[in-house]
C-alpha cells in the first residue's frame, strides 16, 4: 500500500470519526436542544398559572411536553440536524479548528436550524406536526431563500457557531498539553471525558446569548405577521432592555446539559474511533 493512499485512508478515517461522533452525540442530546429552544422562545411576561406550555424549569418543561405531546415529541426537529451532521463534521475536520471552522459551518446548517426550531416551537401532539419536508417547503413558499426565509438568523449561527468552537477548540487544545496522557485505558478515558465536558460547558456559557437571539429570529414572532427579532443585535438589545440580562441566558442550563456531556461525547467517540481507523490505514 502506498504513503498516498494510506493518507488518504487516515483523513477518511477521521471524516467517518466525526460523522459517526455527530450522529451519536444528537440522537442521545436531542431532548435537551429542544428544551433549550422553549426557554429561549419563552417570553418572561406573566403567565397563567397551570399554562401547560409555560416552562419553569428543565424538568418541568420534560414533565408538560411528555404529558401534552407524548414522548417522541422529545425529538422534533431531529431529521434536519442528522441530515447535516456529515457534511458538518466533515466541515469541522478539513477547516482551521475554531473560528473559521465555526463561521464556515454555521452557514452551511442555518436552513437546517430554521426548520428545526420551527419544528421545536411546534407545541402539538407529535401526530399533528408536519413533517420536516412540509415545514420545509411552507417556508420557502412563504418567506423564500433569503434571510428572511430559510437563511433567516444566519448572522446570530456564525455569532453562536463561531464563539463556540472558538472556545471549544481552543480550550481543548491548550489544556491537553498540560494534562499527560495516562497509560492506564480507564484513567486515560476519564481524562478525554473531563476535557470534553468542560470545553463544551465553558463554550455553552460564552455563546448562549447569541444562542438566544438566533432562537428569537428564527422562532415564531410574539405577534403573527410582524418580525419584531431582525438582527443579533437588535434582538439581544430587545431581549435586554424588555426582560433583562438573565433572559440572555435563557435555556443555559439544559444547553450545558446536552453540550457539556455532549462535548465529552463528540471528543470520546471521535478520538476512539479515530485510533481504530488509523490501526486499518498504518501509515508505512
């Protein structure tokens, strides 16, 4: 076997890793994105006591979904984020890590994001949601392409995306040198958890109030037929000035709840099956 093809083996290998790391890492969080856009599509105005769609915390959001919506509710809006993951993570592989990395996929999934929080917002039973091929095309055929359509809230993504991985990566890289491999198989994978989780927890923390804008923006308006969340920051100016800074912060919990582990996931499955894919493709 020649260099050039078992280099081509090893950049296949991790193509595939982060492929298979992405798709493992939303069928099992997926729960925790979707209680995440509720919060943050929530306004902090009075509520009507008992309001089943009124969420006080995670758990509370869980218990009320589950009873009005059934449980497979807890994966609206799931298909849009697997269809990207390949294309995503391959973005994530070949790119600069960080930055560029999170500008470059941002764009790439926005239409994929504007579906699935159209599809979170829905608070119907799971038997009356449209699909996502339908909630697509009623997008496009009512607000179009643009940035008021399928590509609205690009700006707050590349903000979310570019913040995080810049975080994220750049964490991860600077703490791994500090930390020594262990030898012992157990202790070597609580250290690639402990990294994993805690990038992706400090990631969660910085970026969450442009999460929050891009929620607003993409969401459905407080008022049917009048865009009151336009741009970033426009939208983090409204939600600022007419509910405060902690509603900046809205759905962190449940975010650093899917992306702390999360995180740990995508680094723990990617790195192991990386180290297998290398094994088949030896470098000689």
């Amino acid at each position: 076997m020649t260099r050039s093809s078992n280099l081509y083996g090893l950049e296949t290998g991790r193509v595939t890793a982060s492929e298979i790391d992405g798709f493992v890492e939303v069928c099992i969080m997926h729960p925790l994105d979707l209680v995440k856009t509720r919060f943050q599509i929530q306004s902090s105005k009075v509520h009507v006591a008992g309001d089943p769609h009124y969420y006080t915390g995670v758990f509370d959001c869980m218990k009320k979904m589950y009873h009005s919506e059934g449980f497979f509710a807890f994966w609206k809006g799931v298909v849009p984020p697997v269809l990207v993951e390949t294309p995503k993570r391959a973005v994530k592989t070949f790119s600069l890590a960080g930055l560029g990395a999170g500008v470059t996929e941002a764009i790439l999934v926005n239409p994929f994001e504007v579906v699935k929080v159209s599809l979170q917002a829905n608070r119907s039973n799971l038997k009356e949601v449209p699909s996502t091929w339908a909630v697509t095309k009623k997008i496009i055929s009512t607000q179009g392409l643009g940035f008021r359509g399928l590509n609205k809230g690009v700006t707050a993504t590349i903000a979310r995306n570019g913040v995080f991985n810049m975080v994220y990566f750049g964490f991860y890289h600077s703490v791994k040198g500090y930390l020594p491999e262990y030898e012992d198989p157990t202790q070597e994978f609580f250290r690639k958890v402990g990294i994993g989780f805690v990038s992706g927890t400090l990631a969660s923390c910085i970026n969450i109030p442009f999460d929050v804008a891009k929620s607003r923006i993409q969401g459905p308006q407080p008022v049917p037929g009048e865009i009151k969340y336009r741009s970033t920051l426009g939208s983090l100016v409204i939600v600022f000035k007419e509910e405060g800074w902690r509603a900046l912060y809205k759905g962190l919990v449940p975010k650093v709840m899917r992306l702390g582990p999360g995180g740990a996931i995508m680094l723990v499955v990617y790195d192991y099956v990386h180290s297998y894919l290398v094994l088949k493709f030896p470098d000689n």
